[in-house]
C-alpha cells in the first residue's frame, strides 16, 4: 500500500494523468453541486413562504397544501443526494491532492510547500499566484511589490476583484496599451457585475480571493479540522436556508382481507441554517524579497487554514447553543439522553454515563466502550469514535475481559477501538482536564447526525496600518459557514461518572 503523501517521482506517468484528470473533474463536479444546490435552496426558500401563506387558511387550501409539501420533501431528498455528493467530491479531491502533492511540482499538478509549513496547493502555479497576489496588494511600496505586480501582468493569471479594489492595482495590473474605457469593457464582459465597479471603489486593501484560491484553502482546512472532514458538507445559496429533514418513514400495517389499506408518507420538517461570519488575523513582514512568493502562499495557507479549521472543530464539536458558540449546538455540546426511546424521537445522541467514582479519563472501562457500540443506530455507517489525542493514549492502557488491548493499531498506525477508527480532535477535552460528570469522547455517524453549511465566500484584506509600530503587513480573513445538528441520534456520548 503507497504511503498517504506519495510524491510524483514514485508514481508512474499514467497515475499522474490519472489523478490530475480527476482533480479536474472533481472542480467541475464542486462547481455543478454547488449551482444546482443554490437553485434547489431558492427553491425551498419560495416554497416555504408559500406554505406559510397557505398555512393561514389550511381547511380551504388543503389541497394545495399538500402539493407544496410534497415539492418540499422532493426538494429534501435531492438535496441531501447533492450534499452527499458534494461531500464525497471534496473528499476524494483532497486525497487526490494528497497524493500528488510534492516540491517538484510542476505547472497542473498537486504541489506541497514542503520546506515551509507544508500547505497543499493545487499546483506550483496556484502557490506563485497567490504569494504575488498577497505581494502586489500591499498599500506600501517596496521592490517585491513592483516585481509581484510585474510577475502578474506577465502570467496574465486569472485573478478576481471586489467591487472595491483600489483604482491604483488595476492600474498597474491592466495592460497599459489599452484605453481605458476599452479595458473596463473587457473586464465588465469577462466578470459580469462584479467587473462593473471593479474600477469604482474608495475603499483601498480590499480583495475576493480567486476561486481556486478558496478551493485550497477549504482543502487546507479538512487536513487540519476533523468537523469539516467528516460531517456533511452543504453548500449554502444564501445566508439563510431551510432544509428539509426526514422525521418519520413510512409505517406497515396489517390488514383484515376485505379491509382498504392505510396509506403512509415519510415525514418531513424543515430545519432553518443561518451562516455567521467567521474572521481572522495575520501579520508578516513587510520586509519581502522578490523570491518569497510561494513562502508566504505557504504562511497564508496554513496559518489561515490551521485557524479556521481550530474554530470550526470548537463549534462543530463542544457548542452548547450559547452566544460563545453563537447559538451552534456540536457533538458533545449538545443534550444527550440516556433512554433510547427518547433519544430516537427527539434525535438527540445517545448517552452513556460511567459508573460511580468513574469520574476520570483513566477509569473509562471496556464494558462502557463496548456499552457505546451498542447504542449505534443501525443506519449509522460511517462510524468513528471522537476524542483528545491524549484521550486515545489513556485507553491504550484499558484491556478487554479477555486481557487484550482495547485499542488496537492497524497498518499505518491508524487506532481502531472495537472494530471502529479513531479521529483525533485536539479541540475535545484532553485526559488531564476531564472531570466529574463532562462529556469527554463519542462514537457515531458524524455525516449523518450534523451538517456544516458552507456559504463559501471568503475576503481577504490587507493593512500596513494595524501593525504600524512594528512595520508588518496584516492579513485579514472573513468567511461564513453554519453548523446544524440534524440527526444527532446518530452519535454517542460518554459522560464520566459521580466522584
């Protein structure tokens, strides 16, 4: 079996084509999902307004009613197909990345900058890009910022802008040859309305990250957050949706022989998603050579990647629903029940709680773990168990009533607990600080138990003022994201016992 990080000089010139082929239809299949869900989220949205409407007269719109409700369910089932789809795309893009990714990367190929924090870009040429790109938007002048600005003009690299870029950059990135009025013109027919202002704005610094560039960076994001990597990815059209939920199947019933049958429709409820904005800060010298764009590509992606995929994980795994986890409920931050019945019909997770003066991460027993597996629906397939790195080294040392280990380690050192993986969550509490009666670990189907909304637009801007006194340039990222418990019957929780 090739190792994970596989680089191009072990894979045969056939794979590399097979691989990057796929990149490429991977793109294509992310840009499809994401346009049919949007459509699909506009839909929802009409139809919901007009079941409210109709909801005010029901006795004498029952029919009509029932018509829109049935859109609705139909919608819920083809977008949940789509975001399965979506979600498996992401994943098998990264991957892909994975394997192709190396410091001899050339122009089409996975690279990673391996001499430096080592984040994944989709190519040698996306990582050049984006260090020019940071480079050639600073507002104070130096020799790298002439030379990124050059290097720009000369690759004529498919950068988008806000509406409010500054007049000075497409200045100098524009071919001066052309009039002026012949170049907004070419730029409004190739960007549509955003190219409208492109030359309009009065706010300086400001700049949409390329599209490819935001692929990476949610590529960077999965590599370093568990949340994203293993929940269902849905693509957000807007803001606000609602999203159609299953909440009941389809019932047998038993019939005398003369008597008509009983007809039965799955249930569904919608479930409302509002994504919040998410920002964050970096700085770097200001002090750049000619010859440091693909370093401070690496900086930007990692550090960025490294801290959104930081805040993703804390929401997506500990929110409670308070305004610290902006009203986000996550894996063990949301209300578990130890009946099952109630568990099931208020799709809350599981909850199994450890015995009295169990009340340490080293007093977790095989019985209880195995108590966990038990709990599992029948329909969760996806299984993994969730905890704290060093959660998972403390229950190396529990053994089976057989006297094995209950942790055991498969080929690539990947821990296995019963037959399950481990996903390591270095947001989750770690052994040294779990305490009498907290949730410490679970064990589910996290894809089909939460959902992370993905509006996925993310702005960059940068500042020469914010750090004045130390003569640094500041990065700062905004994107907006949603998180929905939707089946949380799906996971199990472990609480420690009394003291």
């Amino acid at each position: 079996m090739p190792p994970e990080n596989e680089g191009i000089g072990t894979l045969t010139p056939e794979k590399v084509e097979e691989l990057a082929t796929g990149i490429t239809e991977a793109k294509q299949t992310l840009d499809q999902s994401r346009k049919v869900m949007e459509e699909s989220n506009t839909k929802v949205g009409k139809l919901v307004e007009e079941q409210t409407e109709l909801k005010k007269t029901a006795g004498d719109n029952r029919e009509a009613l029932a018509k829109v409700e049935e859109q609705v369910k139909a919608l819920g089932e083809q977008m949940h197909t789509i975001a399965e789809r979506y979600t498996d795309t992401v994943n098998r893009m990264r991957e892909q990345m994975k394997r192709l990714g190396t410091d001899g990367g050339d122009e089409r190929t996975a690279f990673v900058a391996r001499n430096g924090r080592g984040a994944i870009f989709s190519c040698r040429q996306e990582a050049l890009e984006l260090g020019h790109f940071l480079m050639a938007t600073m507002k104070v002048d130096t020799p790298a910022k002439d030379y990124a600005r050059r290097w720009l003009q000369e690759h004529r690299t498919d950068l988008r802008f806000l509406p409010n870029i500054p007049k000075s950059f497409v200045d100098h990135v524009a071919n001066p040859i052309l009039m002026r009025e012949d170049f907004d013109r070419i730029v409004k027919a190739q960007y549509g309305a955003v190219g409208q202002a492109l030359t309009g704005g009065a706010t300086p610094g400001s700049i949409l990250v390329a599209p490819q560039f935001v692929d990476t960076m949610i590529r960077n994001i999965e590599e370093h957050g568990a949340f994203r990597r293993n929940a269902l990815v849905w693509p957000m059209g807007s803001d606000t949706i609602h999203i159609p939920r299953r909440s009941s199947g389809v019932v047998v019933t038993w019939e005398g022989e003369a008597d008509a049958g009983t007809g039965t429709d799955p249930g569904f409820e919608l479930l409302g998603m509002t994504a919040k904005k998410q920002m964050a800060l970096h700085s770097f010298s200001s002090e750049l050579a000619e010859d440091a764009a693909i370093s401070l590509a690496d900086i930007f992606m990692f550090e960025f990647a490294l801290a959104f995929a930081a805040d993703e994980d804390g929401h997506g795994y500990l929110g409670d629903g308070t305004s610290t986890y902006h009203g986000y409920v996550g894996v063990i931050g949301a209300t578990g029940s130890g009946t099952d019945a109630t568990a099931e019909s208020t799709a809350v997770p599981h909850l199994v709680t450890g015995a009295a003066g169990a009340d340490l991460a080293s007093e977790i027993t095989a019985a209880k773990l195995r108590e966990m597996t038990g709990k599992l629906h029948t329909w969760a397939r996806d299984v993994k168990w969730y905890m704290h790195r060093t959660l998972l080294a403390t229950l190396t040392g529990i053994e089976t009533t057989g006297g094995g280990p209950v942790v055991n380690f498969s080929e690539g050192n990947a821990p296995q607990i019963m037959g399950y993986p481990v996903e390591r969550v270095d947001k989750m509490p770690a052994a040294s600080t779990v305490s009498t009666g907290e949730i410490c670990l679970a064990l589910g189907d996290l894809r089909r138990g939460w959902i992370l909304g993905d509006r996925r637009k993310m702005n960059v801007e940068t500042s020469e003022h914010y750090h004045f006194n130390t003569d640094q340039i500041a990065i700062r990222v905004t994107a907006r994201i949603a998180f929905l418990m939707t089946q949380g019957n799906a996971m199990v929780q472990y609480k420690t016992g009394s003291a």
